[in-house]
C-alpha cells in the first residue's frame, strides 16, 4: 500500500473496511448499558451492509457459512448504538443495546466472556488445562434450552 494510500486508508474520511483473505472482518460489541464486551464475531462485506441499513447487529456465521441476524432465535437481538472501525480499517467495534433478556452469549449470559483467567498466573508460564477459569457472572441470565429448544 503506497504511503497515500495509507494515508488516506488511516486519516480520511472513507469507511473503507478491509476484509481479511476469508472476506470477514471481526466486530467486537460492547453493552452500551454495561460498557461490558458482550461479544466478538465476525462480518462479511454482506453482513456488515444488512446492519448498517437495518441498525440491528447481523454476523457472518463461520460455522454455518450464512447470515446470522444476532438474538434472531432468542430475542436478544443487539440494536446498535455506535460503530467504529479502528485505524487501519480491519476491525470493527459496536456498541449495541441488547434486547430481551439482556444477555449475548448463547450459553444465557449478559458476555460471552463470563470466565476470567486469573491475573497470578501471567507470566508465570503456566497454560492449558492446569489453569482455572473464575466465573465473572454468577449465573446465566436465560436458560439456553428452553429459549432455544435444546441443550447446548
């Protein structure tokens, strides 16, 4: 990229986001109630249109290779607030007031990030299955199997 390019790319005006090699770009949501992250996801070039002209956070499924309007199944769909890309233009953060229960995660929790690894042990070289995760949310908000009518 030319140094006007990239020019342009980081100081313009221009939303020009820049997709990775698999056409997706991550999105990271945070609860504009909350300021928690809620969530991290990914958009396609189609994804990303359907909710800037919906106002209604609408993902790129890897696992299933389609659209993925957020809280469609639940109804904690996820109205956005505010969008932002970062300076290079290949990440993305949206604040977005979830509806419903309240809750992003598919297993009933307000954050997908409901467990935190213990600060002591960074930097002590120690990985894997020998870490404990600590729970940050007490209990899940919803109960996942009988809002989507299976266990997960």
């Amino acid at each position: 990229m030319s140094k006007t390019n990239t020019e342009a790319l980081e100081k313009g005006l221009a939303f020009t986001p820049r997709f990775a090699a698999d056409g997706t770009i991550p999105a990271v949501a945070t609860d504009v109630e909350t300021g928690d992250v809620v969530m991290l996801a990914y958009m396609n070039e189609a994804s990303l249109r359907q909710t800037i002209e919906t106002g209604i956070a609408t993902y790129w499924s890897r696992s299933r290779q389609s659209l993925w309007v957020k809280g469609e199944t639940s109804g904690n769909r996820q109205h956005i607030v505010a969008m932002r890309t970062d300076c290079d233009q290949d990440a993305l953060w949206i604040t977005v007031r979830v509806e419903g229960h309240g809750a992003s995660c598919h297993r009933g929790y307000h954050s997908c990030f409901y467990r935190a690894v213990p600060t002591e042990i960074v930097g002590a070289g120690t990985v894997g299955e020998n870490v404990p995760l600590e729970f940050c949310e007490a209990e899940p908000v919803f109960n996942p199997s009988t809002v989507y009518g299976k266990k997960s």
